[in-house]
C-alpha cells in the first residue's frame, strides 16, 4: 500500500510542564503513576491540499487534588495529501490514525523527555496507543 499523503514538516508548537513548589513535586512523586494520557487531535486545512495536524498529549491526574502536576506537548505536523484522496472518511484515517501512527514515536518520546527532564526519571507508558483500533472504535 503506498502512502496518500508526505509529511511536509513536524516540530513542537508549544510544551508546558508544571509543577508549582516543592511539596506538590513530593506529593505528586508518590502519584505519579496513577496519572492517564490524554491525546487530543486537531487539523486545520491550508491551501493546496495541506493540512496542519495538532496532536495534543496531556498527562495529568484526574482526580481532585490541590497538589498536582501537568504536562503538556502540543506536536504541529504538516501534510500534503495526494490528489486522488477525495472521500472524507479516507482523509479522516489518514489524519486520525496513518499520521499519528508515523509520528507518535517521536512525540512519546518527547514528553518522556519532558517528564524526565521535570524530575520523574521512572515514568514509562507500557501500554501503546493503537491509533487504528481509536479510529474504528469512533467509526461505531
């Protein structure tokens, strides 16, 4: 199967990591486990057949505490989509799930860096996101 679209560009549009003071870094240090990952996926058409996909990667706690970190990396891809794609449904999966298959690597990365980085060496996602089981999951 040949692809039906090229990646034009990628890069970080904006990250955010917070974590107010001393306590909640001890506190949350403790919870940080029990924290879920949000995804978030936006576009917005440009001209000549480009999209500008925004995948949006929230990591936070759910539950109602006054001490809590959160994490955020909002990761722009731009995309030329062949001339031929002309169903919705076909340019949906292509932003919903071939896209995001293709760049979610390096956007996983990037917030384990970023929560790394923030002082949570331990932190790892065991489980993966399977893009096309979301995708058909939202066709239903």
């Amino acid at each position: 199967m040949t692809k039906k679209y090229k990646i034009l560009g990628k890069y970080i549009k904006d990250t955010s990591g917070e974590t107010p003071d001393i306590e909640t870094y001890i506190f949350v240090k403790d919870r940080i486990s029990k924290y879920q990952l949000n995804i978030d996926i936006k576009s917005k058409p440009l001209k000549n057949k480009m999209i500008e996909i925004e995948t949006i990667l929230k990591f936070s706690d759910k539950e109602q505490s006054k001490k809590k970190s959160y994490f955020e990396i909002n990761f722009a891809t731009v995309v030329k989509i062949d001339d031929e794609i002309k169903e919705k449904e076909e340019l949906e999966k292509i932003i919903l799930c071939d896209v995001q298959i293709e760049i979610y690597p390096s956007l996983e990365k990037s917030l384990l860096d970023l929560l790394h980085n923030s002082g949570y060496p331990a932190i790892k996602f065991e489980k993966k996101v399977n893009f096309e089981e979301l995708f058909n999951q939202r066709l239903n």
